[in-house]
C-alpha cells in the first residue's frame, strides 16, 4: 500500500488529456485571471514561475503555474475536474507536491514543474469527509531540503484523544511514509540544513477563530531530529501558527496582538 503505483486506467487517462491541452489553454487562462480566487503562492527557488491554487466559477479548484519571465503568462499544471490544493516547488524547483483529490479522497502527489501525469504517492486510506474546520487528511506542507521526500499531515495514526494529527515524509522515488518522532502535529517545516523541524502541536489551517485563548491555543516549539529534544518558540496566551523557516529566522502568525 505504500509502493508507488499507477493511477487507474481512467484517472491516467484523464489527466493525460488535460496535460496535453495545458499549454493550448494558457492564452484562455490568462484572460479569465479576473475572476480566479488565489491562494497558497508559492515561489521556485530562482524566483522565477509561482505556483498558486485557484478557484474559479467552471474551474473548480485547479493549480496554475506563473511565469513571471513572460509577463505573468500562466498555464495549468492539473486541471482537472478534481480537486487539487496546497501545492509546493522542490528545492531544486523540478516538481511540484500537492494534494489531490483524484479517485475519491485525499491523497498525495507529485508532477513535474513542466506538466504532465501526477504521481501518487500516499495510498492508505484518507479520513473524512469531516466538517470544513477539519481541512483535509494527507495535507502536503513541503519537502525535505535534499528534494528527496514530500513532508506532509495525516490523520492516518488519530486516536482522537492525544494524537489528532502527525507529521510524515513519504519518498519521491515511491515507498512507505515515515511518521517523524514528535508524538502529535499539525503545520511544519524543516530547517535549511534538515536537522531540525518548526512545527505546531494541533493543526488550526482551516479553523477562523479570532484572539482564542482556550485548550487549542497553541505555541510554535522547533524539534532536533538528533537529539530528539525541542524548545518552545516566542510563546503567547494565544496562537502562533503557519511556521516557516527563512535562513536561520522562523516566521509565523500569531494572535497575541
């Protein structure tokens, strides 16, 4: 279950199609941007093409590429009458992690930064469908920063009482998903050299409250992989979330003001 496999006959067959129209289809895309909802940019490393989530009227929520040397010209990257989110560009800005929603829940896939055929990585089963606060299970937050892996959330080992969600990386090249040592997380992210991983306890992505100072207000705490030990990060009576490194600074939101 945890082997890199096809996707079925018609899920592959599907998303051929829309990958070999991508590109005819950039020019009609551009002149529909006004009525695009975005989300969830991301940048390459070279701070050339953004990759961003959309929300359009017939589109659906598709994942678009930009490629800021051509004047914004934009293309699909897997348009397709699924649901695809939170897409995020390697290190080395080849491939693109995401999740999508392709035959029937959650899971998550890998495609080259160029187009083509997803490839699915993740195969146990997804929680859900839950309330929208809840978010989706298999949730892609990045990449080791060797490329080699995608980080991701899962409900997979939820026991509904300590562990709501874990942190997991799964390789590109296909195999089994990898639990990372902290007992329950939500958002995280490795630091440049890979020792060390920001993250926060409970997973709030989706969940809209506003100076929330009870049982799921949270800190930050950063955690050695070697040493197994980890410090709390700039703690607050309320929340700090949607952690990320920048060099050696750690960037977050937070209610405290």
């Amino acid at each position: 279950m945890g082997r890199s496999r096809p996707l079925s006959k018609g899920a592959e067959g599907r998303l051929q199609a829309q990958a070999a129209s991508g590109r005819e289809s950039a020019t009609e895309l551009r002149s529909l941007r006004a009525n695009f909802t975005a989300s969830g940019l991301r940048w390459t490393p070279d701070g050339r093409h953004v990759v961003v989530n959309v929300l359009g009227d017939s589109t659906g929520q598709d994942i678009l590429v930009l490629d800021l040397d051509s004047a914004g010209a934009v293309r699909p990257l897997a348009a397709t009458p699924a649901l695809e989110w939170g897409a995020i560009f390697s290190p080395d800005g080849k491939w693109i992690a995401f999740t999508g929603q392709y035959e029937g829940d959650e899971q998550v896939y890998v495609v080259s930064a160029e187009g083509g055929v997803p490839k699915r990585l993740t195969w146990y089963p997804a929680h859900g469908p839950g309330a929208p606060r809840h978010g989706s299970d298999n949730q892609v937050y990045g990449w080791t920063p060797d490329g080699a892996k995608v980080l991701f959330r899962s409900l997979r080992d939820a026991e509904s009482a300590m562990v709501q969600t874990a942190l997991y990386t799964v390789p590109v090249t296909g195999g089994l998903p990898a639990k990372l040592p902290m007992y329950t997380a939500g958002a995280g992210e490795f630091s440049p050299d890979g020792k060390r991983l920001v993250y926060s306890p409970l997973f709030r992505d989706f969940r809209t409250w506003k100076r929330y100072e009870g049982g799921w207000a949270q800190d930050l705490f950063v955690y050695d992989l070697a040493a197994g030990t980890q410090a709390v990060v700039a703690p607050s009576k309320r929340t700090e979330r949607d952690p990320m490194w920048i060099g050696e600074k750690i960037f977050f939101v937070s209610d405290r003001d």
